[in-house]
C-alpha cells in the first residue's frame, strides 16, 4: 500500500492538476501546502484542481494544506477545486464546512 504519493500534470486547459495518494496527515500536511502555494503563486495556472479520488485519510492538517491553498489560489485569481474525494474526505470536507469553498459536488 502506498502511505503517500503526489503527481502533478499541466492540462491541455491550463490547469494544474495534482493526484494526491494514500494519507495526508501531519507528516504530509507541509510538502502538499507548499507545493499548492508554490503553484498558485508561480505557475498561476488557470485552475488548480486536487484531485482526491485514492486519499485513504486526510486529518486537520492535510485539511489546513488545502485550505492553504485555496486561499493563496483565490489571491492571486487560479480557481480552485478538490475533485473525485474518497467517501471519507468527502464526510471530513463537510464536516469542516469546506465542500462548498473547494467547489466539492455533493
């Protein structure tokens, strides 16, 4: 089982999308904010999209990381949006009250 895994690939849109992999959690929480911000903010792609579909867990600072990131997105006018998130990021997401502020469908 993989415990972590992040691949980035540019879109033929402009976008930036990132597959995140396995967990997110305090051990993962500070490469995964600074790659969003480092993107938000030097690459400005059009949209950033976060793609969450294989994430077994996620805790508060894997959730601080893409709050990070949306933040530092909407800065600098990248649209923003977790996509594909497993059942148990979707119940953290809601819990939180971000499903709607990362543009989560659901």
């Amino acid at each position: 089982m993989v415990e972590w895994l992040m691949n980035t690939r540019r879109l033929a849109d402009g976008a930036v999308a990132i597959e995140l992999r396995g967990e997110i959690d305090v051990s993962h929480a500070d490469e995964l904010r600074t790659k969003l911000i480092g993107i938000a903010t030097n690459l400005r792609p059009v949209r950033i999209v976060v793609d969450m579909l294989h994430v077994t867990f996620v805790d508060s600072s894997g959730i601080g990381a893409l709050a990070a990131g949306q933040n530092a997105a909407r800065t600098v006018g990248v649209g923003f949006a977790v996509t594909n998130p497993a059942s148990f990021v979707r119940q953290q997401l809601r819990m939180m009250g971000l499903t709607d502020a990362f543009g989560v469908q659901g």
